[in-house]
C-alpha cells in the first residue's frame, strides 16, 4: 500500500517521530545534508520482528510543512524483495564498470 499527504510538520519534526519509533534514515535532501538543514529524507521504519515494513519519503514544501510518501511492505519478504531488485538494478544500470559482461 502507499501513501501520500501534505503534512503540517517540519521535515526534521516527522524524522523525530521516526527516529523515536527506531526508524533508520538512508538520506537527507539534499543528499548529505545535516538534519537541522535539510528539506527532506528517505527512512525505514521497521526490523526482522516487524510485521509491515515502512518505506518514508519526505519532502518539505517551500512555505510550511511537508509532503510525505509511504510505502508499506505486505511483509518483511517484500521489502527484501524490493531492497534485492534496487540493488540488482544498480548494479546493472549504473555500476556497468564495475561488471564484466
């Protein structure tokens, strides 16, 4: 299932939730920037115990609060599943140096 919504929070407000629930941040937007400056970021929510996955894209808007989408896994296989396919396709389309056909 996916969501997407406008929020009234602050970027760096949802990812305290997040973070507070375990959540693990992959990136902020811009890429590398610290949290207190950054206009978004892409986290996981969730572990092996868990029982739907949670993938969150947040990005702020120019005036107040954000714009976030979620992916919920059905399962934890599913979100190996979808990591395994973004990691083949890396591999496949943007590291073709690194790979001998």
């Amino acid at each position: 299932m996916s969501i997407s919504s406008k929020h009234k929070t602050t970027p760096q407000e949802l990812w305290k939730e997040l973070r507070d629930m375990g959540s693990k941040m992959f990136f902020t937007i811009p890429f590398g920037s610290p949290i207190d400056k950054m206009s978004g970021f892409i986290a996981v929510t969730g572990n092996k115990s868990t029982e739907f996955p949670i993938l969150t894209i947040c990005v702020g808007k120019l005036k107040e609060g954000s714009i976030v989408s979620t992916i919920i896994f059905p399962s934890v296989d599913e979100y190996v599943k979808f990591s395994e396919g973004l990691y083949v396709d890396s591999a496949v389309r943007f590291a073709s140096n690194q790979i001998e056909e």
